[in-house]
C-alpha cells in the first residue's frame, strides 16, 4: 500500500472544520471568505493523490468498481443513515412530519435545489464521482498524456460557467470546473515534488511569512471576486479571479500544514472526510434545532462545531471497525490504516 502523504491529510483535516463553520449560522462576511477556498481545497487535494499514469494502466471496470466503493455506497448509506436521523428526531422530540418521498427524490437527484436531501452536502461525493469518471475516460482517450487531459478540463469550463446558476440534476454543470480543480492539483503536486527538500529543510519562521503572503494574497483577491460555491455552479464576479483566490489561500494552507507536527486526531479526520462530509449537517441541523435561540451566539458556534468536529470520530473508529463500507473502505483496507 501506498504511503500516505500526512500533510495532505493534515489539510483535509483542518479544512474541514471550516466545512462544518460555514454550514453554521456564522457572518455573511466570514461565510463568504470561507466558501471561496473550501471546497476547491478538497478538489486540489484530490488532485495530489491524483496518478495519471497508474489510472491509464487500470482497467475500466476494477476502476469504476472501485468508485463505487469509494463513493457511491457510502453517499447511499449515509444519505439513508440521515433519512432515520431526520425521521426519527423530527417525529419523537420535534413531532414534525418530514417530507419522505421528497428527500428520497433529492438522494437520487444529489440536488438539494431541485429536490433536498437528508443529507445535501454530500452532492459533493457525485459531483467527485462523475468528474473521476469522465476524467478517467479522457486519460484513456489521450493515452495518458497530462496536458491534454487538462486541455480539454479547461476547454469544458465554458459549459460550467454558461449555465452558472441553473439547476441541474446531480450538479452535472459544475463538473467541468470540478475536474479542472481535480487536475489542477496535479499539477500542484509537481510543483511541491520540486520544492519538496528546501521545504522540508526551512524552519517553521521561514515557512510562515510565505503562508500569510499567500493566503493574503487569496483573501484579497476574493474581497473583490466574492463568494465561490460549487453546490450553486457559482464562482462570484469572475471564474478568472475565482481560481487564483481558491489557489493561493489553498497552497498557503497547504504550506503551513506542512510545517505542522504530526497530529494524528487531526490527520485521522482528514483521512475520513467522505463520512464527516456526509453526517456533520446533521448534528449542526439537531443542535440548531435545540439551542436555536442561540444559533447566531459565537460562543454557541464555537462550542458546537468543536463538538461536531472531534465528536463524529468515535463513530468514524465504530464504522472502520464494524462497517468499513460506510467509509468507502473494504475490510481489508481499513486494517491496513490502523497499522
């Protein structure tokens, strides 16, 4: 098995705290930053794991079987595991009905525009599915070759930003964009490989400044581009300007995680980011739902989205060890990450 890469896991980890802040009742102002980079950092981090070469040498059928391994058995189970949540807390604490068959459409549909869905976050993990496919169908096409793939991700853009903010079933349209970031992050990684040893042989104070100019240099740029969000195939005033944004606060995240010491609680979360994507709106959803007069407090947000954060990892641990699937992992796999 293949070393995993901790700082890659370390940003995950990190970034996903600002996945659960900003599905909280935080500011307009702080929502908005937080949306221009964090779903474009878990594409770009996609992309680093993202091997050309090995996938043109795997067959299309173990490659797709493993996606759905990968992502479309765990979106069902925790989509059905937050159908019960709903079911069961609107019905005995809440006693309100739910709309059964309606988020049941929005499952299918991974659309919570057109129809929502118990769990709407996880449009994220079809939208990755779909663009892994047809990512893999295009490196088969241009027999391997990098460049071109990105080529024709970059070429396929337009048919994202010409129907920005129309909804499509599965967020089809945003899909060129996703697999632009995807292989976007490849490219960075190449990057990284090259710098790889001075990095690791500056110091932390070294490292820094360069963090802070870079996610600096993002926050200013998205103080005149605006809100970037995937789930509405919307990228503020210019996709030109929402790259660069989501780019330079991403790779000073990504610089400063690298200087971090080794966090295993934090680097395990990062491991399982598919399971928090799809349960965290949940808790926040009770928690809302319990504590509303609050929801707005910044002690409430604080407190409530640590809980979430370092709360769902005795469930992650349950799942590896009893329901590795849910994980998007096989038995045999998850042993190997407990080693």
């Amino acid at each position: 098995m293949k070393k995993r890469i901790d700082w890659i896991d370390r940003i995950k980890g990190i970034g996903f705290y600002f996945v659960i802040l900003g599905h909280m009742q935080i500011g307009k102002t702080l929502k908005s930053w937080i949306y221009s980079f964090h779903m474009p950092l878990f594409l770009i981090a996609s992309g680093l794991n993202f091997n050309t070469e090995k996938i043109y040498s795997t067959k299309t059928g173990g490659y797709i079987l493993k996606l759905i391994r990968r992502m479309l058995i765990p979106y069902m189970c925790m989509q059905l595991f937050s159908l019960a949540i709903r079911y069961v807390f609107s019905t005995f604490f809440l006693h309100k009905k739910i709309p059964v068959i309606g988020y049941i459409k929005g499952i299918f549909a991974a659309n919570s525009i057109l129809f929502k869905s118990p769990s709407d976050p996880s449009y994220f993990i079809i939208l990755l599915f779909i663009a892994q496919i047809i990512l893999f169908f295009l490196i088969k096409l241009f027999r391997g070759n990098r460049t071109a793939v990105l080529c024709a991700c970059i070429l396929l853009v337009p048919l994202s930003l010409i129907t920005a903010g129309k909804p499509m079933l599965w967020h089809i349209n945003a899909v060129p964009v996703t697999m632009f970031f995807i292989m976007l992050g490849t490219y960075l990684m190449d990057i990284y490989r090259f710098f790889e040893d001075k990095i690791q042989k500056s110091s932390a104070a070294a490292i820094i400044p360069v963090c802070a100019v870079l996610t600096l240099c993002g926050f200013l740029l998205w103080r005149v581009n605006g809100r970037f969000s995937l789930h509405a195939n919307s990228y503020g005033k210019s996709f030109f300007l929402a790259v660069p944004c989501a780019v330079l606060t991403c790779c000073g995240l990504a610089l400063f995680c690298m200087k971090l010491p080794k966090i295993k609680l934090i680097e395990y979360i990062g491991m399982n980011t598919l399971f928090y994507l799809g349960m965290h709106r949940q808790l926040i959803w009770i928690a809302d739902s319990i504590f509303g007069e609050y929801k707005t407090n910044t002690v409430y947000i604080a407190i409530t989205s640590a809980v979430i954060y370092f709360g769902l990892v005795p469930f992650v641990a349950l799942c590896s060890k009893y329901a590795p699937f849910v994980l998007g992992q096989s038995l045999h796999l998850s042993r190997k990450m407990k080693q």
